[in-house]
C-alpha cells in the first residue's frame, strides 16, 4: 500500500476534498476503520475537528500544535456530506473568506441542497449551520485555502444574502460593515441581474439604503 511522505496515510487519502474523512471513506481502505482513525489521531496525523470528522494534519505540522482555518474546516465537513461542488460558504462566512470582516466567527453558515443539523466542532466553541439552498443557482467562485479551493459565494451574491438574512450567523453588528465593503466591490449589473433573477429585489434595495 503506497503512502504519502511518510505519514502513514494511503496515498490515495490526500485526493480526498479538503483533506476531510468520515469513517466510512476510509471502509475501503482499512479493515477497522475507526480503531485506525483513532490510532493515527493519537499519532498526530489525522485532527478530530468534530465527532466522526477528522482532517489529515499536513506533514510539517505532525507532531506540532495545529488547528485548521475555521471556514475552510467547515467547508470540508459539508463537503464531505454533499460533496464538493454543493457545499457553498455564504452570508457572513463568505464574507469573512472574502476579506470583508476582521474578526474571527463562531459561526459558519454553508449553503447545501439539503437539510443537515448543526455540527459541533470538537476543537474550539464554534458550530457549523447548514442552511437548504439550490446551489446550482447561486453565484460562487472558488477560493485557494489552506486545506485546498473552496466554494464561496461572490460578492454580489454575499451582498444580497446578508442583507436578505442579516441575522444568519449570529454576527449582525458585523453585516453592515460587510455589505458596504462588498457592495463597492461589485458588478452593479452583475448585482442587478442576480437580483432579478433570484427575487432578491427587496434584498438589492435594503443593502442600496445601507450603503447610501
């Protein structure tokens, strides 16, 4: 069994999206799985980021204190649930990955394509909350993290949907600031269109008011 830079891992386990396993990703590969898991936690290797997540610690930091970035941890929880191309930060967490807040959240908003109950992490006081979108439809770019390219929501997009739900994420004194450094980021016809054709209109308007 081929292993990856001497870290124990089956080389095939460093292709899996943002470097985030479940028990059962790993049936195929280990008889046990989870004594394994549990093993290679205990080594170093693998970092237990919420119960029955578990995120490969790059090499260097074996044996060192390390603790993934939280929006991109909890993109590769989603992601490991619906997959990559569903899983898609949005609202104040996508603003934060966009640079428009400064301060750390403890709470990640993704939108996915179906219902799915707060995840807990098990390595600091923060949750995941997955709110059901058509994330077809959602504008999103990808976004290079530590831990590999994330789904994101652009600019415009971020703007209607944290002025549609400013309370989302439970950091409204940071939404303002949010829209504003956003809005002037953006396609004013590419926010148009988005508005139009999302039926966020009223969303549009409301941020237009906050920015003016």
């Amino acid at each position: 069994m081929a292993e990856h830079r001497g870290t124990a891992l089956p080389a095939e386990l460093w292709r899996v999206p943002l470097r985030t396993l479940r028990p059962q990703d790993l049936a195929e590969i280990y008889a046990q799985p989870r004594p394994e898991i549990a093993r290679l936690v205990d080594r170093g290797v693998l970092h237990r980021v919420a119960h029955g997540y578990y995120i490969i610690v790059p090499p260097d930091r074996v044996g060192r204190t390390w603790l993934p970035g939280l929006e991109a941890a909890a993109a590769g929880i989603a992601t490991s649930i619906f997959g990559p191309d569903h899983a898609i930060l949005m609202g104040i967490s996508a603003a934060r990955v966009l640079g428009a807040v400064p301060r750390a959240l403890a709470t990640v908003v993704i939108a996915v394509p179906g219902q799915h109950r707060p995840i807990a992490l098990a390595d600091r006081p923060a949750r995941v909350r997955f709110v059901r979108r058509d994330t077809e439809v959602l504008d999103a770019e990808r976004v290079e993290t530590p831990l590999g390219p994330v789904l994101v929501t652009t600019p415009e997009q971020t703007v209607l949907d944290l002025a549609r739900r400013p309370q989302l994420g439970n950091a409204e004194s940071e939404v303002r600031q949010a829209i504003e450094t956003l809005y002037r980021r953006s396609d004013p016809a590419r926010l148009a269109q988005l508005a139009a054709d999302q039926r966020l209109r009223a969303a549009l308007r409301r941020a237009e008011g906050w920015v003016e």
